[in-house]
C-alpha cells in the first residue's frame, strides 16, 4: 500500500489514538554540539506502514521534520528539515552534527495497517561548547568601606556560573552579594579581605571554561602607625641615649599602598621622606621629641606616633690621666682627660683651683684655645680638653683643674695633683768602682 505524504498527513489528523506507550531518548543522553545523535525509539507496536518525525511542540506542518514509508524506505523531507535529519527504519532519526538549535521537544507519529496512528514525545537538550568568559569590574581598585565594587561575568552562553577567589571557589560570605543568576557580585562598602584575583566559571554538564583572573586591589589604611628602633615597638615612650651614640628609628604602620613619610622633631618638619630616620652621633642638640607621620596618597587618611629622645641620665664619669704617669723634669707630660662631655661647650684650665681667674692657664670657647693669666707659654690645649705641659721643671708639680661647660649650661671641675720626680745626673766612672770598706773599719 503505498501511501503519499499528503495524504498520509491527512489520515494522521482523522486517526490520532491517546494513551501511546511510545517513549524518546537521545543517544548520547547529555550531547555536545557537532556530535552526532540518535533519537532512539522504544514501544513501537504492531505493523507499521510509516513515521512522521516533528521537531516541535504540536504535530503541525511547520515542524515537520521528515515522513518515511517503511515498505518502500522512501523518506520525505519535510519544512523542518536542516538537511541533518535521516528516519532509520527502526523508527529513530538519526542528526549529524547537532547544533544548540536542534534543541527542544520532539514527536514521533506512527501508522499501522489499520490506519491508526500512536505518538512519542522525547526532549533533545544539546549543550554547547562553552566560550571563555570574561569577568569585568566597575574598578580594580577601590577604597575599602568607602567604594562598592561591581563584577560581572560575561559570557554568551545561559551556562551555569561559579565564581572562584585566588582560585578557590568563592567562600560563603562573599556570595551573598550575587545576583540570582549568579552573574554579578555587588559588594557596598569592600573591604580589604575582599582584595585578591577574581575568575568566574561557566559550565554545562559537557563543558568548563574559566575566565583569565581580575585582580582586585583594596586600599586602607595607615593603621597602627608605630616607632620602632631594633624591631622593638618604641611608640609613646622615652628612648634614652648615651652621649655620641647613634639611634635608627624607623616609622611602620598597615597600609595600602605604601604610605607618604615625614618626620617631625619638636614640632619642626625635618628633610626626611623615608620611612626610617637615623641619629648618628646623639648630643643634647638632638633630644626632644620625634614624630613620624604617615599619609596614605590613595585613601588620604594619615596617622602618626611619637617617641621622646633624651641623653641618658647617668653622667659619664670624667677622669684625668698623666701620660707618663711618673714624669720627671725635663720631660712633657699630657694631662689626658678621658670621658669629657660630647655636647662641649667651653672648657678651661686652672694651676690650682678654679675659683681665682689669675690661675687660668688656657680655655677652648671654640676653634683655637686661648692662653690664660697663668700661662708660661709650655703649655697648649686640645679640643678633647686634654693638656700639654712641655719641659717640666719642679715648680710645675701641683695642683691642675679642668672646668667645663655644657651646651645646656652644665658645669664640671675636676682636677688631679702632679707629680714631678727629680732627674738625677748620672754618677761618673770613678763613683761606680769605689772600692767598699773592709769590715770593722771606720
């Protein structure tokens, strides 16, 4: 019996049956696109004279995919057929290459000998090989608790979307700011937590592809803006130094970027935009107190921490040594002064006590010293404060005073007593060898 399509399509309308036991399912069940798919059929019954393949919702004629005539294997292409579609004889339809269009709902109708036809419905669902998304961003850097940051993932596919952060996937906390399809996150008020490399990742059950990362920078601070010296925490407190020794003291804080320095010293901006600002010989000139302040370019904020520096308050214990020792006349002698005030302003010396002007031998007020009332023209200064006596004689033995005077005012005398021997002449050769009285003689 030989049937034509037109007719045949006829019958299909007059003699459409309920209650079809015909099922539809795609082999591979979840394809690719470009694979090539079956949609097999099961619960064909009885002697079947043809099939009616549709790629649509209703068995209308737009959507018709193809008819075949099973006695003969005759297949008519219908208005929906992209020229992929084959009817097998068992009843499926086999499509080369599938493509995201072929997707959708599709019916089989059946013709038996009796002119009765049944229908199958299936679903054919291809999943496209998923372009490379890209994730965009309102700003890669932001302000934190000031900005909101906005980033979208864009992809032409209606994939699944995840969201990964330096790579892991994204904690909990911060998808609470997505969108319902998952595709924006809107943060208000970023914080620094929040900085870091951003990918988002669309996937369908044949297909990954994850975004190249954005790198989001959050800037904050100065915060915990502190003085250190030796890694020690120094901020707020008094450092005491030692007369000529040195102090590096260094500004840190947490902050993005990097803040701006400066460094104040009594209230007096100092020429120093490092982070660190050294000391290196302390005098009493330098003691006071030293601020570092911190601004940050990005956020404007600053902050700041202030150490007080002072000379230590043990006096350093000045002594006064002969070099030699055990002079004798004729010799020079150096009155040596060992541990003399840094911050020197003045000092003099006295051949005797300080307190009578007419014994002042030479005084240092700067530069060159300058010779005193007392002054025999042997004698010389230094700026270490020491003392040259040149060619002694007897009457140079006694007392010796060094008065000295501070920067700050303060006042020292300290003296030593010299002591000149006697430079005996040699004994001659006829002296050495006098012979020794025999015992018992007179």
């Amino acid at each position: 019996m030989a049937l034509a399509g037109c007719s045949w399509l006829l019958l299909s309308a007059t003699f459409l049956s309920v209650g079809a036991e015909i099922s539809i399912t795609p082999e591979p069940a979840q394809p690719a696109e470009g694979d090539n798919v079956t949609l097999a059929v099961h619960g064909l019954l009885g002697e079947l004279l043809a099939y009616n393949w549709y790629a649509g919702p209703t068995l209308s004629l737009t959507y018709l995919v193809a008819s075949y005539i099973i006695s003969t294997g005759d297949e008519i292409p219908g208005p929906a057929h992209t020229g992929r579609e084959a009817v097998r004889p068992d009843g499926g339809l086999d499509i080369q290459g599938v493509l995201p269009r072929h997707s959708g709902t599709y019916i089989l109708q059946t013709l038996n000998r009796q002119l009765q036809t049944e229908v199958g419905y299936g679903h054919l669902q291809v999943y496209e090989i998923l372009a490379q998304p890209v994730v965009m961003a309102n700003n890669t850097a932001l302000v934190e608790r000031r900005d909101t940051l906005h980033l979208m993932c864009s992809s032409p596919s209606p994939a699944e979307v995840r969201w990964f952060f330096n790579g892991e996937a994204l904690p909990i906390a911060i998808r609470l700011g997505q969108s319902p399809d998952g595709r924006v996150l809107t943060r208000h008020g970023v914080r620094r937590e929040e900085a870091g490399a951003y990918q988002c990742e669309v996937w369908n059950p044949v297909s990954v592809s994850r975004s190249e990362p954005i790198n989001l920078t959050v800037y904050f601070g100065p915060e915990r803006v502190a003085i250190l010296q030796d890694s020690t925490t120094r901020t707020g407190c008094t450092i005491k130094l030692d007369f000529n020794t040195s102090l590096t003291l260094w500004c840190v804080s947490q902050s993005c970027p990097e803040p701006e320095y400066m460094w104040v010293f009594n209230g007096r901006a100092l020429k120093n935009g490092r982070d660190h600002l050294n000391i290196s010989s302390m005098t009493a000139a330098q003691e006071g107190t030293y601020t570092c302040i911190a601004k940050n370019p990005k956020t404007l904020l600053s902050g700041s921490a202030s150490v007080v520096v002072k000379l230590s308050a043990a006096a350093v214990v000045m002594t006064i040594v002969p070099v030699p020792t055990k002079p004798m006349e004729g010799q020079d002698v150096t009155l040596t002064v060992q541990g003399y005030p840094k911050d020197l302003l003045v000092y003099a010396w006295y051949r005797g006590p300080a307190s009578e002007p007419n014994r002042l031998l030479s005084q240092l007020p700067s530069g060159n010293w300058i010779a005193g009332p007392a002054h025999t023209g042997r004698e010389a200064a230094f700026a270490n404060c020491s003392l040259l006596v040149q060619k002694l004689n007897l009457t140079d033995a006694g007392r010796y005073t060094l008065k000295t005077i501070t920067l700050q005012g303060k006042t020292e005398t300290l003296d030593v007593e010299l002591q000149v021997a006697i430079n005996l002449p040699p004994l001659h050769e006829d002296q050495r060898h006098l012979p020794e009285p025999e015992p018992g003689t007179g």
